[in-house]
C-alpha cells in the first residue's frame, strides 16, 4: 500500500497523542473554523512558578496532516517554559513528523498557531504580557487575519470584508461588509468578538453589519 | 487489513471487464491497421469496417444512427468540442446557460469561451441538486446559442429532467448537450424520445478501456472542428482513430445490463440506509431517488474527508471525498457548496460509487468500518459535543 504521508504522520494520525479538552484550562485558543475548513483547538495548563506547560491536549476537525501536527506539536511543548513553547515553527514540527507535504502546509500551521495563541491567551488572562502596547486598528486587523469568511475559506481581510476599524478608548468598532441577515454573519461576529475581548485594554467590542 | 483493496471511486475509474480486453486485443496483435481510407489494403479496410461497427452500437445505444456519434479521447474532449466547436460555429449567438454543478469540461469550457466574449448564465440548483425549469426557461433568450445541463451529476448523482430541459431548448432555437458520462448505459437516453443535440459518453465509467469517449452530434447540428489535422470523423476531429478503444467501448456497453443496474441501486440503497439510520448526524447529499444507480454521497458532520478517506484507505477501502484537503485545487467542491452546503458540509461529504466488481459483502464491510472510524474521529473533533454525536 503507498499513503501520501510519512509512517510518523501516519502513526500520529492513527493514534493521535494529548487528545481533548481541558476543562477550565489556563489558556486555550481555537484556530480556523468550521465554516471553512480546518479547526483546531488546543488548552494549556501552566505551571505558575516555573512558567512551564505542565499540561496540553488538542482537538482537531481536520485532515490528516492537522491531526499528526496537533499530535506532535503538544508533544513538543509539554513540559516547555512558554519562551520556549513559543518559538516552536511549523519547521520544527514538520521535521519531528518526518516531513509534511508543502500543499498541506496551510492545514497544519493552525496547530502550530493554536499553540502560540494559547500561550498569548494565558498571558493575557494572567496579565504576562510584559510589552503593554495599546491596542491599534493594526493590532485589531491584524487578529482579524485569523477570522475566516465561511464564503470563501479566505480570512476577512484578505478578501475585503472588514470595511472599517475604529479603536476608541478601549471600545473597538468593527464593520464587516456584509448583509446582517447574511447566513454566516452571527458566526463571523462571534468569532470576531472571540479575537479581539482577550485584548487587555479592550473594555467593549461592537461588531456592526453594512446592510 | 483487508487482503484485497475495495474499490468504491467507481465514478473516477473502472477495472476493465476481460471480455472487453479480449475484444480489444486483435486490433492490437492481428490487425493495427488504421482506417485511413476504404481504398487501402484489406487490413486497413477491416479496421475500418471494426471502427463502424464500433459507432454503429454505440450510437444505436442513443437511438442514434453512426453517422452522428464521433469518437473522442474521452469526456473532456467531448465537452469541449461540443461548447466549443458550437461556438465556433455560430458567429451571431452569443449566450450560453451552463449549471452551477457542471464537472469541469463544460465549466470550464464555458469559463474560456466567457473570457472570449461570450456571455454566460451558470444556473443555480436547489438543496437536490436540481436546476430550476423556469429558471432555466427565462434565461433561455433568442441570443442563447447552447446550454449544457448534465443528465447526472459526477459527485451526488443528482439526474436532471433534461427531456424537459430538450423541449425548453428546442422552442428557442437553442442548442442543447448533455454530459452523461456517469450514465450512459445506467440510466436511459434515448435521442428519439429526448430533444438533445450533443451527448459526452465515456467508456471509462463502464469498464471500458481509459482513453476513448464520444460525442453524439444530432444530425443538422451546426459545429466547427477546432483540432485540425486529418479528415477522420466525418472531418470533426482530426486524429488516428483508436480502433481497439473504440471496439472496447462498444462491447462495454454491450455488457451492462439492466439486473447489473439494478444490483448496483441495491447496492446504493443498502449502503444510504445503513448509514443514515447507523451513524448519527449524516446527512445525504443529492436526491434520494432521483439518481445514479450506482452513487451515494453523505456528509458525515463534525469531521473532514481526507481523514475519512485515509482511515478507509488504511483497512482497504478507496472513497471520494468533496474535502478541500482532498483535492488538488484545496477548494471544496463546487457541487456541495452548489446545494446550498457550506464548506462544512463539503469538509465531511464522502462519495461512494460501485461498479460491477463490487458485492454487497464490502458495501456492509465499509459500513462496519465507518461506524468504528466516524466515532473515533469525532472523538478528537472540537465540534459536535453537544449534538450527542456517535
């Protein structure tokens, strides 16, 4: 038999390591969404004296290559500080499961973020972030990268939905370029809103619709 | 692991029947003449007599006589030459109506042609897959030159009513083709009876050999040929005949039979309701009844394709999936997101399609198979906790 993928992805695939929720985690994130393609959750328990992960589990609604990247990864960050977690690439993981086709990149990079978003989720809930930079229209599109239009798997602003930003005294204003009866704008808000609350001088998020 | 693989992509590919082969294999061996000309040596005038013959039966299989059947390379070139060699014929018409659910020689076909002026309606279809009659009926415009609305859908095995669709056509003054790749000699299409103009069939989806397709062209159709070279095929389609394919086509049709059509319905059936009724929250894609006898296509929610596709594939079993992960493109499909799905539905959505050389022993196997695999993959699936998944 010939399977497109290397016999570690396929072992990770089979029987997938850290798998689950943690309920109550210290910091957890979701990567892409169901309305487009891959999704990836991924919880962390952390050690608050030494700053380590002393706990990782990850859930996957993905192919094969999102799977074995969420396996390894969690593999390679338990037991990590967060400096370290932090720093592990896409490279890195790719390389542990003996190589990843470069076409599913795309799908296996969300575990790879998911990580780092959770560690930033942490310390933003723990109030780690030691730069405090304030929030910018920059900062908040730059989040927004990471919400998908269900329309076209593409992010917001990739293809042109975000049509306005505001950022005011913790109060962040965004307008989405789409009908507010469109089937997919109660979806888009809330994960709009998932983005941007964990900001630390974010008091209020508003999501308004063109139509 | 299964010591035979079970092929169930019978839509992409067949096994050959041997009897096919063994009509092939004299116009390997004995005779490889070609059929260039009747006042050759005998050789090549018996090849040209097997290559009529060839025509003969597949055309009769229409209800067509053999001088409006040509033989192509396959669907794609048949769908091409029908949009385009229409096109080239006809310098004042300049519309064409194409479904939204098209397999990709007609969509892409008509996408060219579209970049070379013309202008295209694509149709939308309901939640079946299903174009809108009166839709179809008000796009249709003294402009319209073609439309091509498939007889059967390649993905969810949906059959349009394209007798109504011929009567649309035919009041306008339109041409119409039809692409029937998945059911020729599998669901019945008569020319006599249905008031079509251009019909894509293919030998690859009846354990025929890859490689030879036809075209059906009725009689007075207006069409250009746009491959120049010799004058084979009434002077349509330049290129040495392939007389042995052409003789497999046609004894490949000869062998499908009505009780295999039937088998492989049982086999559809039997696979939708085991599934349906065993594995919580599926969901069929296409019409229930109104489709190919030989397809299924379910969504299976809360889990994406390629992993399906890889765990059937590590206990033996070959599927299709609509998954963006599976495909070349990274897109979903085209025909699920048509359906009014999402790429959820798309992301989860299997397609199995059976051919002579599978029994119902391995559609039960499959079956089996999946209610271990679904569950497990929905175990490590962030979605679906609250639906009391399976």
């Amino acid at each position: 038999m010939k399977f497109p993928y290397s016999e570690t992805v396929l072992e990770h695939f089979r029987h997938p390591h850290n798998v689950g929720k943690i309920e109550n985690a210290d910091g957890k994130a979701i990567e892409g969404s169901p309305a487009c393609g891959d999704m990836v959750s991924v919880y962390i328990n952390v050690d608050p004296a030494k700053k380590t992960i002393s706990d990782i589990k990850f859930e996957s609604y993905g192919c094969a290559s999102n799977i074995a990247t969420g396996s390894i990864i969690t593999e390679l960050a338990k037991g990590k500080t967060l400096e370290e977690a932090k720093k592990i690439t896409w490279k890195q993981a790719s390389d542990a499961l003996g190589g990843l086709p470069k076409i599913k990149a795309h799908c296996s990079v969300l575990a790879v973020e998911g990580l780092r978003s959770a560690i930033e989720n942490y310390e933003e809930r723990h109030g780690l972030v030691k730069e405090k930079k304030p929030t910018t229209v920059e900062i908040v599109q730059k989040r927004l990268k990471k919400v998908m239009n269900p329309l076209s798997g593409l992010d917001l602003v990739r293809t042109n939905l975000v049509k306005d930003i505001e950022v005011k005294e913790g109060a962040v204003r965004v307008v989405v370029d789409l009908p507010a009866a469109n089937q997919f704008a109660p979806a888009i808000k809330e994960e709009i809103m998932e983005k941007i609350e964990p900001l630390w001088d974010v008091k209020k998020v508003s999501v308004e619709f063109t139509e | 692991m299964l010591k035979k693989p079970i092929y169930l992509d019978n839509a992409a590919a067949t096994r050959l029947d041997e009897r096919v082969l063994e009509a092939m294999k004299p116009y390997f061996f004995e005779n490889y003449a070609v059929a260039t000309s009747e006042f050759a040596y005998s050789q090549g005038i018996e090849a040209g007599e097997a290559l009529e013959r060839a025509r003969e039966a597949l055309a009769a299989a229409l209800g067509a006589t053999s001088e409006e059947f040509i033989f192509t390379s396959g669907s794609t070139e048949s769908s091409n030459i029908a949009l385009k060699g229409v096109a080239l014929a006809d310098k004042k018409r300049k519309h064409l109506i194409v479904s939204k659910i098209e397999d990709f020689p007609v969509l892409n076909s008509a996408r060219a042609l579209e970049k070379q002026g013309f202008q295209v309606s694509y149709l939308a279809v309901d939640s079946d897959g299903f174009i809108d009659l009166d839709q179809l009926r008000d796009a249709v415009t003294d402009e319209t030159l073609l439309v091509s609305i498939q007889h059967a859908n390649q993905e969810i095995g949906t059959i349009q009513d394209i007798a109504a669709v011929g009567k649309i056509c035919r009041h306008k003054g339109a041409i119409f083709h039809t692409d029937a790749t998945h059911t020729f000699a599998r669901v019945p299409l008569d020319t006599r009876k249905i008031a079509v103009d251009l019909i894509t069939v293919s030998a690859h989806t009846i354990h025929g050999p890859k490689g030879i397709g036809g075209l059906y062209i009725r009689k007075g159709t207006k069409i250009a040929k746009w491959m120049d070279g010799g004058f084979q095929e009434f002077n349509l389609r330049a290129g040495l005949e392939d007389i042995p394919g052409a003789v497999g086509f046609a004894r490949a049709v000869e062998l499908v039979t009505p009780e295999e059509n039937e088998r492989l319905q049982a086999m559809r059936d039997r696979i939708i309701e085991r599934i349906l009724a065993g594995i919580a929250s599926t969901t069929l894609n296409g019409h229930r009844h109104k489709r190919l006898p030989q397809n299924a296509n379910i969504t299976f929610h809360f889990v994406e394709g390629e992993s399906i596709t890889l765990h059937l594939d590590m206990h033996g079993f070959a599927v299709n999936t609509g998954s963006a992960c599976f495909s070349r493109s990274l897109e979903s499909s085209h025909v699920i997101m048509g359906i009014g799905g999402d790429h959820e539905r798309a992301h989860g959505s299997i397609r199995f399609t059976f051919g002579r050389y599978n029994t119902m022993e391995e559609v039960d196997a499959v079956v089996q198979t999946l209610t271990e695999v679904i569950p497990e993959l929905r175990s490590i699936s962030p979605l679906g906790k609250e639906e009391g998944k399976r």
